[in-house]
C-alpha cells in the first residue's frame, strides 16, 4: 500500500493537480498530453482532421489520405508557470516530447506510420511507442479510409531516497476510420486502448479506454486571389473510459494565408483555450520538400486554481515527395560558386556571369518540372484509358443516366471513384469528359443532353474528391461522334457513353519507357496523340472561352453555326435562291 500511495503522490504532481480533474489513479495512467502542435492549436479538435503525421496519435485512419513523407518533433513545456511542491519539499517541472513519421507506401499495400512521445518530469515518466497502419476501402461505392494503432505503454520511477526503482509496460491498441462527406465536410471517429492494458504495481490497474468522435469542415478559397487560401472548422466530442463526468467538447478553427507560407488557429474545449502559429518554407528542386514550424499556446481556464502560465509547444516537421513510388535519381542544380570580383574584371562581364548561372538554374528546375509532369501524365493516361477499357470489356460498370436526364445510376458511382481517384493523386494532370448520346431524337437536344450530363459527372467527382475543378473539362458531343450504328438497340447503347481523356500539353510527348500497370488490360503504349487531345496548358484561358460554347445557352444562332462548323464539320453548301 505504501508502494502504491507514493507512486500516485509522484503521479498526481501535473495531473490531477494541473488538470483540475478529480479522478481515480487509473483514470490518471497516460493521460492526454496533446501530441502534435497543430492539433493543439486547434484545441484538440483533430479526430476529423487527421491529414497530416500528427494523425498517427488521433485518428490513425488519416494516413491512408496522406501523400507524402512526413516526420515531426515537439517539445512542450507544460503548465509554465507551475511547479508542484511534493512532500519531500523538492520542485518539479513538467515536459512533453514527441516523435512521429508516416510512410505512404501503396494504396494497394497501405500506409504507415510510428511515433514516440513521453511525459517526462524528475521523478516520473511515462512513454508510449505507436505503430500505426490504415487503408482505403470502398464500401457500397463509398471511400472508408480505416487504420489502427498498436502501443506499448511503459512508466517508470527512478529511485530515490523515498522509493526504489518502479516500471510496468502493458500493450493495447487502437481503432479508428476517417470518412469525406459531401460538400467538404469530414467525420471522423477513434476508440483508443480498445485492449486491457494492466499498468499498475501492486494492484490491477487498467489504462482507460479514449472514446473521440468529430466533425470537419473545409473551404479551398485560392480562386478569390487573395491572402487567404482555405478555412477549416473542426469539433469534436471526447469520452475517457466512457465516463460521464469526463465529457470533453473541443472546437477549432483553422486559415492558410499567402499560397500556404502561414497558418493561425484558434481552439477551445472544456479546460483551455488555445492559439497557434505556423511558419512554412519549400525546397521545390528538393523533390518538392517543404520545412514548417508551429507554435502553440494552451491557457487553462483554471488559471487562478494552479496559477500557472499555460502551456508553450513547438514543433519542426519536414514533408517531402508526392507519394511513394519507385525511386528515382534526382539531379540537383549545380551550386553557385562565390562570385570573386578583382581588378581585371569589370562590371559588366560579372554580371553576365551572374545571369549564365541563374539561366542555368531555372534550365535545370524546368526539365525537372517537365519530366515530372511527364511521367505523371503517362502513369495518368495508363490509368485513365485502364478504366475505360475495362468499362468496354464489361469489367466494369459504365457511367449510366436515368433516360432523358442528366441523373447517375447509383451503379456508375463505383467507376466514377476510379477516375476520382486518379485526379486526386494526379493535381496537374488536366483531364476532359467526353459527353455522347445516340442519334435519336433532335441534334440540337442530343447536344444539350450530352453537355448536361458530363456537367454532372465533373459536380460528382468534384463534390467526392479534392482535385482542382478547372482541370476537368466537360464536352458534350451529342450523337456527332457513334461508335457504332444506331439502327439497332446495340448500337444505340454503345454510341451512349460517357468517357475520360487525359489531355496532353503542346510540344510535350507522352514517356514511351513507362510501363503499363499490371491489371490493365493491353493497350498501345505507342497510341498516336489526337491533335483534339492536345492543348496548350498556359491558354487554359481561351480553353475555357471554348468550353463556353457547350454551356447550356444553345438559343444563340452563333452557338448554332459554331455547333455545325466544329462538331457536324458539314460543308458549305451554296444557297438555292
């Protein structure tokens, strides 16, 4: 009994003291901390978030919708301010470090990550070790992304002149999905320590079981061009060991300014209220690797009780990469040699030297920009044309409209999440949705229908997944362009279709060395380039002035003759007076 009273004096230092929360000794086992600054910033609000490394620690399901490469540190310095007086008349202070990186090795493998953090203080410690693991299912043509973690959890107590030397290590885990709703909105939801973990010494002592449940809500605002980029909110609702008297409601609010350089949050819940700052740097030539810093500070609203200053995080965390893929030799531009002025040189031939070298440079990152852009248009088109070959084989569900309307079939939303699918994990890649119909019915219909219905695709994939919207451009072609006859019902079904075709930049030739993915069925890999396929990406502006022509307007006697000129192609014929 003695053993175990001081081990709680020792453990009730900053936790029931600094926390203000009345509970049993098991209910203050590995208590949470805050692991990760920006989801401190937000004020713990990041079960529905989780869309970078720090996921790992609140809702491992998050890395399956993570891209790239990420590890991150953090120190906090907990309760500044506060320094709880024991019974031996010593002082203690209080501190949390952190570790965390993900791995996202293959959609078809699944994604990973680890992390380390520890409550550290002069006479207890505590440290827990997460491996964490996530996937993407498809349920019912719905994208779940799921994962799990699995912990080690260890507290120790040096020995002093009151106790000797303690430590007990239990294992358990944890269970957690993330899942993108309509219209920006996410929900997300992490049971935690779903496995008994037995961590007390004397007597049996059972790590509380974490119960967080939340919703977020996002807003890319880059097209009103300017300083602010995106908006997030997020809330959650936190349960710790199914308790009532635990209940914790945590909001938080999040802005990106000046193209994703800064970031400033706001966050309260039951017991703080939080602010946070973040600083971004990026290396483009460095395969896109990105620097970010973040503060954030947490002020208890039982401030008067502890009289303590809140607490103070910091964190350094580097990104890089796009996704994983096979590795590749980056070659980096040469480094500049130190311009060297003496006396037999003058002016203007240093500074010819200087512009050779800055030339050089900005050679070096545009071929690498070009040969980036180029595999992924290759890795795009394959993926692209894998879909559309397999909806022609029958293998896969077309893209079907209720008769005469511009309303899915519940059953093409399966094919649709494959080519969303690939626009999200391809952001530059420009794609265009070739709209057809058979040829019943009147021209000028036909070819509002078409334009309707492909307008409906782009409002699908759009409202599912998190690409650009300008680079999808919907095309209707009406019954101009059959694939077959339409004197029988065959033909009739196989002229009505709906297809995708990756577009490809002028003067830019698609990689003939790419291979193929494996399940896709056989298509050339020397496939000539249609000139329809083809557009110069920095005219996206007269592409779009084009794509007016198919909007819904076709009273317009000029749309009418653009109509015949570039999609009938009929002749001129000479007018019969």
């Amino acid at each position: 009994m003695m053993v175990r009273f001081r081990v709680n004096i020792l453990r009730g230092i900053g936790l029931a003291l600094a926390m203000g929360l009345m509970v049993s000794s098991a209910m203050g086992y590995f208590f949470d901390y805050g692991a990760g600054v920006r989801p401190a910033g937000l004020g713990r609000a990041f079960v529905a978030v989780a869309d970078d490394v720090n996921t790992i620690n609140w809702n491992p399901a998050g890395l399956a919708a993570m891209r790239r490469y990420e590890i991150t540190t953090m120190y906090a310095n907990l309760f500044w301010g506060f320094e709880g007086r024991l019974f031996t008349g010593q002082r203690d202070a209080l501190s949390y470090n952190y570790v965390a990186a993900s791995v996202p090795v293959n959609p078809e493998i699944g994604y990973f990550g680890t992390s380390w953090s520890q409550f550290n203080s002069e006479l207890y410690h505590e440290n827990t070790f997460n491996f964490a693991y996530a996937r993407t299912l498809n349920y019912l043509t719905k994208t779940i992304h799921v994962g799990g973690n699995f912990k080690i959890l260890n507290w120790n107590v040096p020995g002093n002149d009151y106790t000797e030397p303690l430590s007990k290590t239990g294992v358990t885990a944890d269970l957690a999905l993330l899942y993108p709703l309509r219209r920006q909105f996410v929900a997300g939801l992490c049971v935690e320590n779903i496995i008994p973990a037995d961590v007390g010494v004397t007597t049996y002592e059972e790590v509380p079981r974490n119960f967080r449940a939340g919703l977020s809500w996002s807003q890319d605002l880059t097209s009103l061009k300017t300083a602010l980029d995106s908006v997030l909110l997020s809330t959650e609702w936190a349960n710790r060991s199914y308790a009532q008297n635990t209940n914790t409601f945590r909001f938080g609010a999040e802005s990106w300014f000046f193209q994703g350089l800064a970031a400033a949050r706001l966050g309260l819940n039951s017991t703080e209220f939080t602010v946070g700052l973040t600083g971004r740097y990026a290396f483009p030539q460095l395969n896109m690797t990105q620097l970010q810093f973040d503060y954030a500070f947490a002020l208890p609203s039982y401030v008067e009780k502890t009289k303590t200053y809140g607490t103070h995080r910091f964190s350094l965390t580097a990104s890089w990469g796009q996704q994983a893929t096979p590795t590749k030799v980056i070659v980096l531009p040469p480094k500049p040699q130190t311009l060297v002025i003496t006396a037999e040189e003058n002016m203007a031939a240093q500074r010819e030297q200087e512009l050779s070298r800055a030339r050089s440079r900005e050679e070096t990152k545009l071929k690498e920009m070009l040969s980036k852009l180029q595999d992924d248009i290759e890795r795009a088109k394959n993926e692209i044309n894998r879909v559309n070959e397999l909806i022609k084989l029958g293998q896969a569900p077309a893209i079907q409209f209720k008769p005469g309307k511009a309303i899915l079939m519940k059953e093409s939303f399966t094919t649709l999440d494959r080519f969303g699918s690939v626009l999200e994990q391809y952001p530059a890649i420009k794609v265009k949705i070739e709209g057809h119909t058979d040829a019943q019915g009147k021209s000028k219909a036909n070819l509002k229908l078409s334009q309707t219905r492909v307008e409906a695709v782009k409002e699908h994939l759009k409202g599912r997944f998190k690409f650009n919207p300008d680079n999808l451009i919907p095309i209707g072609y009406g019954d101009t362009r059959p694939v077959a006859s339409n004197k029988t019902p065959e033909g009739q079904a196989a002229n009505r279709r709906v297809e995708l075709k990756v577009l490809i930049p002028s003067g830019l030739e698609a990689s003939k060395d790419t291979a193929a993915p494996e399940a896709a069925p056989a298509v050339s890999k020397t496939e000539p380039v249609k000139p329809e396929d083809i557009v110069r990406y920095e005219d996206l502006e007269k592409q779009k002035e084009k794509v007016k022509v198919y909007e819904m307007q076709m009273n317009s006697k000029d749309v009418e003759e653009m109509f015949n000129q570039q999609h009938l192609r009929k002749e001129n014929k000479p007018t019969v007076k």
